[in-house]
C-alpha cells in the first residue's frame, strides 16, 4: 500500500473459545485479547439506515492494513473507541508490488 496515506490504527480484539457447558465452544469476550496494528488507512463505508420492522443503520469502514496483519473473521476490532465486527474474511492482496490486507468492519446501531 501507500506508506504515506498509511498513518492510522485500531485495535484487534480476539477472544478465546470456552465450553459454554453444552459441549459448544463460543467466544469469552470479557478474556479477549487486544492487539494494536498501526500503518492502515481506514475510510468510512456505505451506511445503510433500516427501516423495515426496526429503526437502525449499519455503519461501516474499510481498512488497508499492512500485509500479514494478525486478523480473522471472528475477531473484532476497536476503532476511534467504538467495537465493530469483522465483516467476512480479511482479503489478503500478496500481489508483490502493494501488498495489504483489506479488513471490513461493521457496526448496527439502533
């Protein structure tokens, strides 16, 4: 990517898989834990405001992060101080020339 646009962060949050006592692993978020990745440009998405059975709007960013950043689908990330989801996989670009990593974040609201 551009090491010059390059210049923000966000934290990674990663929870560990526990037995929920029915013989299901689900995530502990209260034992999560957190990873700065700094070097990415984050720019705001589409929202998208709901309105059909419910008053909401999704909020969204994407973010270039540098090639081999530590995130995965089920992690979440916190950004500006606000928790989003990791929207799919991240999209690794190993293209040789701009390597990245594109990670969707997404946050309902309402």
């Amino acid at each position: 990517m551009l090491p010059s646009l390059m210049r923000q962060s966000f934290t990674r949050l990663r929870a560990p898989l526990v037995d929920d006592g029915h013989d299901n692993e689900t995530q502990d978020w209260s034992k999560a834990q957190a990873l700065e990745i700094s070097n990415c440009l984050i720019t705001p998405g589409a929202t998208d405001e709901v309105i059909a059975n419910r008053n909401g709007v999704l909020i969204q960013f994407t973010v270039h992060a540098p090639a081999g950043a530590d995130v995965q689908a089920l992690d979440r990330a916190i950004y500006q101080g606000v928790e989003y989801e990791i929207d799919g996989e991240p999209e690794r670009w190993d293209t040789g020339v701009l390597d990245h990593t594109v990670i969707y974040l997404k946050k309902w609201r309402g």
